[in-house]
C-alpha cells in the first residue's frame, strides 16, 4: 500500500465520540468528585454498562490498526 492510499483510507475513517468520556463529565461534581450515587441508579448505570461495552470495543479496533499500520510500515 501506497502512502497516498493509507492516507486516504484512514481520512475516511469518521471521528468517534465515545459516550463513556460524555457520561464522566456529566457525573463529575462541580468540587471534582464523582456522583457515585448517580452512577449506581438505573438508567444511568445501563447507559455507563453500555459506554464501557462501547469504548472497549473501539479500543480493540484500535489496537487492530495500529498491528496492521505497523506490518505495513515493515514491508
């Protein structure tokens, strides 16, 4: 693979807002604890279930990449 095309393919990779970091902000009190309370209560806590599953996800897929970046800058 070319330079050209690696670059290409990776800006057609769309940017990825992961909910997890969006819930820790909203669960951040305004003294910079964490509203542990707010955490443990359905709904909120099947959303940060959810956010984790999410982001674990992307990191796998990430991970991926960057093997598959590296085998293709060693050859």
């Amino acid at each position: 693979m070319k330079n050209q095309e690696l670059i290409a393919a990776l800006e057609g990779v769309p940017a990825k807002r992961l909910r997890l970091l969006e819930l820790a902000r909203q669960l951040v009190r305004p003294g910079g604890e964490i509203d542990l309370d707010a955490c443990s209560s359905p709904p909120l806590s099947d959303e940060i279930s959810a956010a984790v599953e999410e982001a674990r996800g992307y990191g796998e897929q990430t991970r991926q990449l960057r093997w598959s970046l590296e085998q293709l800058l060693r050859s």
